[in-house]
C-alpha cells in the first residue's frame, strides 16, 4: 500500500508518502505517464504495525494530477500538486461552523441540500430553579450532539482568533453565510455567533455556567426535533476563566471593526475576571440529574493563566501580572492547546504580544519552553514512517486533534525561528489527516478520493442525505475505545493507528467537534498564508 495527502501537496513543498508491504514504488502522472520509480527498506513502525517506510517525492514540482502504483496492482487514490490545493478544505473547515449553529434556520442558499429548521428555541432553566429560565439562543452545536459547552466553545473560538491575528489574509475568505458582505470579515461573523451565546451564559455577578444541554443526550433526531429542556448547569472557575480571555482577546479584535461591541466584550471580561481572583477553584463536576459530556479538568490553574495573559494584554493591570508569575512557578506544560488543558493558548497570546509587552525575560522564558516542545515533537515526526508526532499510548480519544495541535505548536515555531524543518513536520502531521495513515483515509469530510463517510453526527445520521456535511474533522484512531461499533474486545491486536471505525455509532473514534475543526483551520490557514 502506498498512503499519501489526497488533499495533495504545493509544488516546492517537501513531498512524502509512506509505503508498506512492499518496496518499489511508481509514480504516475493522471494519463499513465510514468514519472519516478525507486526502492525502500522497510522497517517495523510500532504506530500502525506495519513494516514501513517513507516515500519522499520532493523532486517533482510541475502541476499536475498523479497516483502511485506498485507491482502488485495497487493504486493508490489520486492527488493533485497545486498551489491551491488546500483551499477547498480550509473553505469547508471554516464552513464547518456555520453548518453547527444552533438556534437559527440554515436556509438552502447558505446550506444547500443540508438545509434544516431551527432548533432549541425554547430556551433553558438554571439547574435548581425551574422558574429562572433564559433564552440561550445561539451558539455551535459542540459535536455530534446538540450540547453548548463553555470551555470548548472558548478554545474552539481562541483558534480562529488567534489564527486570525497572526494570519487575517489567510482566514479572509467569503463563506457564504447570512452575514457574507456585512461590516465583518465572514470568520468574524461566525465567531461572534458563538461569542454571543457564550456571553449569555455569565451571571449578573461574573460568574460563568458551565454548559447548557439537555439532561441527557437526545436521540439520532434532526436537531429542531429535540424537544428535551436545555439545563444550565452551575457556574465553574474553569468556564469562568476561558470566558475572561476569550472575551478580552475578542475585544481586541473586534475593536477596528465595530467599537461599542468591542468595548460591551471587555466589560463582560472584567466583570469576570473580578470574579474569578476573588473565588477559589470551583472544578465542574456532572450534577447527578445530568449525564452528557462533562469536560472535566481537575485543575484550573492553565485557565486562569491564559485569562491573566489576555487581561493583562487588555488593562495591564497587575494583579493578572501576579497570576502570570505565580504560574510560571508550577511547572505546567505551557504550550498546551486542548480544552483540557490551556496554558499554551496563554503562551501564545504572551508570544505575539512581541519582545516587550511582557517583558523581555517573561518572553523569553516562554519562548524557550515553546521551541523545546516544538523540537521533541519534530524529532519524534522525523522517526517514523509516517511522520507524526504521536506515539501508540498518545492515540487518545480525539487523537486527530493531538496531531493539529502538535502541528499548530510546530507552526508557531517556524513563525518564530523561520526554520523551515518546522515547516515540514507540520506539513506531515497534515498528511497524515488528510490520508498519510494506516486506515487510507482522509479524516476530514469531503477532502480527497477516499474520505470518511460516517461521523457521529445526529444531524448527518438524520438528514436521509448519503454524503456527510463536507469540511468535518473525525476524531480519529483511539487506543482505548469504548462504543459498540469500535468495541475495544475486537481492537485488543489492533495497532493503534488502526484503533478507528467508520461508523455512525462510534463515538469515541468517528465524532466530530468544534475544536477538532478549529486547530484545522488554524494549521490550513498558516500553510496558505506562506
Ligand atoms: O450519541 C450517543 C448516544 O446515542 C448514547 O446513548 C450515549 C451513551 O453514552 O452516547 C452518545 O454519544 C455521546 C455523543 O453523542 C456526544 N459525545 C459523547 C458521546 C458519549 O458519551
Ligand atoms: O473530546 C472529549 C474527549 O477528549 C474525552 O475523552 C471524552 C470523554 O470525556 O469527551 C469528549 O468530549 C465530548 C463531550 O463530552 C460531549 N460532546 C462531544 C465530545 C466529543 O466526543
Ligand atoms: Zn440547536
């Protein structure tokens, strides 16, 4: 088998496929011509169980259609080399978004054939007090189920905002949404439909709920059939942080586009961020009448990292300062990217401050701690077959977002090094998505000859369409899974890579969500503002 980026491959990039099972490869161009052919020495890769090698065609630069063959009649699916070979995926992961807003009809000129009514209009009450009801009107489904969670909702938006920060040409394109030719750049207008409802959830005194779903989760039902009640659940100190640093990161994006909203956004983080330095921790557990996803982290120390960063970004006022210092003193890993885990985003907002807003040696320091896991992660992509930064155990649910994640830290590197070994390790960790694995397929919607077909997705599983909603990103190979479809009994030999099923009812290998979107976007749009 030879796997490769369906999505394809820019003209003088590095170029890489991997091979196994067999080590002479052709190269042909889409009209049969043969264009390269070589040997390779196969060597065991732990990660897919296969004897395996890399294949690197960097040589071959002119535009073109092609496909790889070997002796035994294979025939790998056909890709492009272009200049634009990434513009459709990154168009339709942007859409992505759009396609999970709740509360609003998608007409047919924006959705197409997946055009559907609106749903959960009714509103929700706060948990303890059915008479408290609120609107809760807007905001993007989670995932495949119709839930709305601060804390991911935060770390989705702060992707595509700081991706927008650092790269606004990439990211400026027309999305065809309602609000397509308005007074916003369309990506804009699609964070604001989320940072709207996050702000609904902060209470009169700071405080932010943590999410808003139904009491359980709803059936395989179109979205505006889920007639279940929206429960608010209490406030937590984690959802009260992401909601800190991102409405002041929005604030100072928003500000040359529209002034008084800009300013409604950094009241909104103030009044928060008095809150969280005068509360203790309060962690988010499940209250026991409520059984969805609980986006539990026993730590809130990384959240109120990266609010102080943005506060102090903000106001520079010092009590953020104090926080960014009493943390630096804890040891945490500071370029994680995950909901879990947000000290990274933190960093990142401390990093394209510049030199001196922080201060030199702050920068530094943080500097120095992003290169040293940008520099384990290249090592660890250049010793494999596949050239991904992941190792079998590291294969967790949501694994596909470890690898966008991994790719956006090497990003962020090469942005600060110009080093463009970087580079290309990013560029491998997008192969992989896009085909370069084990399972040769491409994990995102629509994108390349053999794309996965069957996300756990209620609206998709629903609509009575065949094709999936396009530019959607699985959640990958899990090393332990643990739904019915990708029963972990039937996966006890399987390799990690391979740890995935194609299948509706996988949840834990084959879901999608709006963070394993967003580090897509972020990764597609660096890679097209080169
Ligand atoms: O959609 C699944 C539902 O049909 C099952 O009854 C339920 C059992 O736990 O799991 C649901 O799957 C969840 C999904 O829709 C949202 N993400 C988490 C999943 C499992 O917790
Ligand atoms: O993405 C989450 C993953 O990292 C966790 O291991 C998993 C189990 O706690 O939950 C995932 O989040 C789900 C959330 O709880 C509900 N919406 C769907 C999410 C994706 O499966
Ligand atoms: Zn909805």
């Amino acid at each position: 088998m030879i796997y490769l980026n369906q999505a394809g491959y820019a003209p003088n990039s590095t170029k890489r496929a991997t091979i196994t099972g067999n080590n002479h490869y052709n190269l042909f161009s889409a009209d049969g011509k043969k264009i390269l052919s070589g040997e390779c020495t196969l060597e065991f890769d732990e990660n897919s169980g296969e004897n395996a090698a890399v294949i690197d065609f960097s040589e071959v630069t002119e535009e073109g259609r092609y496909f790889f063959a070997d002796e035994d009649n294979f025939r790998s699916p056909e890709f492009v080399i272009s200049k634009n070979h990434y513009d459709q995926a990154l168009r339709d992961s942007m859409k992505m978004f759009y396609f999970q807003r709740c509360g609003m009809e998608l007409e047919e000129k924006y959705a197409g054939v997946y055009k559907r009514k609106a749903c959960h209009c009714g509103g929700g009450y706060i948990l303890g007090d059915r008479f408290q009801r609120r609107k809760m009107l807007g905001g993007w489904h989670d995932a495949g189920d119709y839930g709305r969670y601060v804390t991911a909702g935060a770390v989705a938006l702060a992707h595509l905002l700081y991706g927008y920060e650092m790269f606004p040409g990439a990211l400026t394109l027309n999305l065809n949404i309602p609000e397509s030719g308005g007074s916003l750049p369309d990506i804009l207008a699609e964070c604001k439909y989320e940072l709207d409802w996050i702000l609904d959830m902060q209470d009169e005194d700071g405080g932010v709920h943590h999410k808003c779903t139904s009491a359980s989760f709803c059936g395989f039902i179109m979205p505006d059939e889920d007639d279940l009640d929206m429960v608010i659940t209490p406030v937590s100190s984690l959802a009260t942080a992401d909601f800190v640093a991102i409405m002041a990161l929005a604030s100072r994006i928003y500000h040359k586009f529209d002034e008084p909203y800009s300013n409604t956004l950094a009241a909104a983080a103030r009044k928060s961020w008095t809150w969280l330095i005068k509360n203790p921790s309060f962690i988010f557990e499940n209250p026991k009448e409520v059984t969805t996803g609980t986006y539990e982290d026993l730590c809130d120390a990384d959240e109120r990292f990266w609010a102080a960063a943005e506060m102090y970004r903000l106001d520079k006022n010092e009590d953020a300062m104090k926080v960014i210092l009493g943390t630096m003193e804890l040891h945490l890993s500071m370029h994680c990217l995950g909901w879990a885990d947000v000290a990274g985003l933190g960093t990142l907002s401390i990093i394209n401050s510049g030199t001196d807003f922080f201060g030199k040696d702050l920068y530094n320091r943080l500097v120095m701690k992003w290169l040293d896991e940008a520099d384990r992660l290249k090592l660890i992509s250049q010793s494999n077959a596949f050239g991904i930064t992941l190792r079998p155990i590291e294969f967790t649910w949501g694994s596909n977002m470890v690898i966008l994640m991994n790719a956006m830290i090497l990003c962020v590197a090469h942005k600060l090094t110009g080093d463009d070994s970087y580079l290309k390790s990013a560029q491998y960790q997008l192969d992989y998505i896009f085909g370069r694995n084990a399972m040769d397929l491409s994990y995102v919607t629509g994108i390349g000859e053999r794309a996965f077909k069957h996300p756990h997705l209620r609206p998709t599983a629903a609509d009575n369409i065949d094709a999936p909603i396009p530019g959607f990103v699985s959640g990958g190979p899990n090393f332990r899974p643990c739904d019915e479809a990708a029963n972990p009994d039937n996966m006890s030999d399987v390799p990690a890579m391979k740890r995935y099923a194609d299948d509706v009812r996988s949840y834990s290998t084959n879901e999608i969500t709006i963070y394993w979107n967003s580090p897509l976007v972020f990764v597609l749009g660096y890679m097209n503002s080169l």
